[in-house]
C-alpha cells in the first residue's frame, strides 16, 4: 500500500545449520496517480418493486478493480460497532465485478445494478469499493429504505372483518357450525406482522367446545414468551390477499401454525380428500382459494381441486411434526367451508340528518311569567 511502513524480513543458514536474520526497513512513497472516484445514482425509475427491489447507477474513474453489494443496515451497523471501516466491509464482503461490468463503470454511462430479493420496510447499504493501480482505494455507499409492502384487497380487504358463523358438513353429512372472527391482529405488533404479509387473521376452527379460542394474554399468563404465544394462540388460520386472488395460505415447512391444544405437536391447516378410486383419504398442503360475496356477507373458503387424481381437499385441521405427513385429524371438513357474517349484534347506524331536539325552558324566578299563566288559566275556568 502507498505512504505505508513495512519490514522485510531475511532468514539465512549456513552449513552448519546455523541461522542468520536480517531486517530491512522501508516505507512506501507516496502515490502519484489520481486516487478512484465513484459516483452512485438512485434510478427510482428501473424499479418495478420497491418494497423489494433496488436499482442504483454506478460510474467510477481511475481504477482497475471495484467490488459492489447490497448489505442489511442492521449487519453493517454491527460490524462498524466493532471498529471496523465500510471500506473493508464491502471489500470482504461484497462480488467482485466482472471486466465487463468493470469496463462499464469506467464508461460515462455507468453501469446500473438491480436486486429483488429485498424484504420490504427494511433499511440497507448499497456500497462500492474501488481500487487503482498503485493500490490506493476508496468507497462510496447510499442507505435507503425499501417501501411498506402494498396493501392488496382494496375494499373487499376493508370490509372483510367482523364476526361470522361459519359452515360445513361432518362425514355423514351434518351441518357443523362455530364462530369465526376476521381481524387485522390481536395486538400491535401481529397486527403490523400480517400487514406486512397482506394477511387478516380467523380466529376460530372446529366445534367452540372441542377448541375454545386461547388468547394471546392467555397464553402468556400460562407461561409461554410473547413470541412462543404470538406462535400458539388459537385456533388461527389467515386470509391472504395476493394479485391473482384470495387463499388461505398453506403453512408452508409448518411455518406457521393453527395452535396446540394440548397435544405433543401443533396443529396445522391441511388439505384432506377422498381418493374416488380408492375411496382412501389423501393429503397435502395447498392453497385453498376463497371467495367472497357481492356485498362481502360471506367469505367462503373453496375446496382445493387436484385435476391429476381427479377430487377435492377441503380445510382441516390436523396435528403434525414434518410437512410431509400429519399424525392426527382434529376436525375436518368434509365440503367447503362458508362464513357468514354476524348482523344480529350490529348496532343501529343512523343515515338521515340529524335533527337538534326542541327544548323547553322554563324560568321558575320569572314571576311575570308565572302570572301571566295564572290569568290564563283563571280565563279558561269562567
């Protein structure tokens, strides 16, 4: 490196094995080139995803290397806490660019680098370092924070919450019923969770009796860490508003669950049918998709259709320590599954003008008043 000490050091051994050092001390001069600029531009317009996506122009001069990456904040925050330089960070951390990337940066166009694998409402680093030839470098770096992910649903997403009963038949073909309530969250912080994951949550699965609903406060008070609670309340089950539709999200890996109601393993939503051939029950995780009515009074969650075999799975909810295979069914439905909302406990909502009512008032020390009524009334007696 430039304007630097360094010690070279000379180890030497005769014939007869014995050993001879020598150190040379010396200092590097001073560069004499132009140290490496780099120029780094936001290109807002490049991006179609901003919650996700980043695009940034990137133009250097004099150097003949420069290493680029995209880094969490948080991450490097950590790191310089420790006394570490950006410089170094990106140096170690960041991709090496190409000579052709390299030949573009040197360009007065620059070269633009874009990434899509964000997480939204999240902060991070875009950073370049760059070197010349007599191996002086610099740095430049830009923090930006990616946007909120959209709120997908519009209106129908707006109205969907409230209280409803919810439908399905048993396997003989009865009518089951239960309460399902559709929320944002059950507190802060889930609420912003499932904002960020354009989700609602069902609070609600199966017969009241067999699964009463356990609160968050409920499992805390029963021992379990805010975060193991935010997991295990119960029963759950969320609504998920993406482009093309409306699903009931399958929990994917079992990453997230309905609950536990007391058994060794939570319990998940799965999708249970009936093979037609066989007439044995089949399984898997899917999508369910939902619809929802005109005027937004039902919500009903569809079978998932599996043209390969041909047959539906329906909503069920089963017990389970891996993603390839559930332990045991806990309630099942055995048609699709229809929420209608609850009006018997909306309260009245006046929609006319308000009329301010008449008032009287009467001055009880106003003697003239009280006399005047007097002779009005001794009148009307004669």
């Amino acid at each position: 490196m430039p304007n630097t000490d360094y010690v070279v050091g000379i180890v030497g051994f005769d014939s007869e094995r014995h050993e001879c050092v020598k150190y040379i001390d010396f200092r590097t001069g001073e560069p004499v080139g132009p140290k490496p600029q780099i120029a780094i531009e936001a290109k807002p317009e490049e991006v179609t995803a901003p919650w996700k996506s980043a695009a940034y122009n990137v133009k250097i001069q004099n150097a003949v290397s420069a290493v680029y990456g995209y880094f969490l904040k948080s991450q490097i925050d950590e790191v310089l806490a420790n006394g570490a330089e950006i410089s170094a960070v990106i140096q170690n951390n960041g991709i090496t660019a190409s000579e052709e990337q390299l030949a573009e940066m040197l360009t007065s166009e620059g070269i633009t680098f874009e990434t899509s694998d964000l997480s939204a409402n999240t902060q991070y680093i875009f950073g370049v370092y760059a070197i010349n030839d007599e191996y002086v470098s610099t740095a430049e770096y830009v923090t930006f924070t990616t946007d909120m992910l959209p709120q997908i649903g519009g209106e129908t997403r707006n109205n969907m919450p409230g209280r409803y009963t919810a439908s399905t038949t048993d396997v003989n073909g009865n009518t089951v019923t239960f309460p399902v309530t559709i929320t944002t969250g059950v507190d802060d912080a889930t609420t912003a969770e499932y904002a960020l994951a354009n989700r609602l949550v069902a609070l609600g699965f199966g017969p009241e009796s067999q699964f009463p609903y356990t609160s968050l406060s409920d499992m805390i008070a029963a021992g379990h860490t805010a975060e193991e609670a935010a997991d295990l309340y119960g029963p759950k089950w969320f609504i998920e508003f993406r482009e093309d539709g409306i699903v009931v999200p399958k929990p994917d890996n079992l990453s997230w669950t309905m609950g536990n109601f007391g058994t060794d393993d939570n319990s998940y939503f799965w999708a249970v049918g009936i093979r037609p051939s066989t007439g044995r029950d089949m399984d898997n995780l899917y999508d369910f998709p939902i619809e929802v009515s005109a005027d937004g009074n039902t919500v009903t969650v569809k079978g998932y259709y599996n043209e390969n075999i041909p047959a539906y799975y329906y909503p069920t909810m089963c017990t389970a320590a891996s993603s390839w295979w559930f332990n045991d069914i806990q309630f099942r439905c055995y048609s699709e599954l229809v929420l209608t909302r609850d009006t018997s406990t909306s309260a009245y909502l006046h929609r006319g003008a308000v009329k301010a009512p008449k008032t009287v008032v009467i001055n009880s020390f106003d003697r003239s008043v009280k006399e005047s009524r007097q002779r009005a009334a001794d009148l009307m007696k004669k």
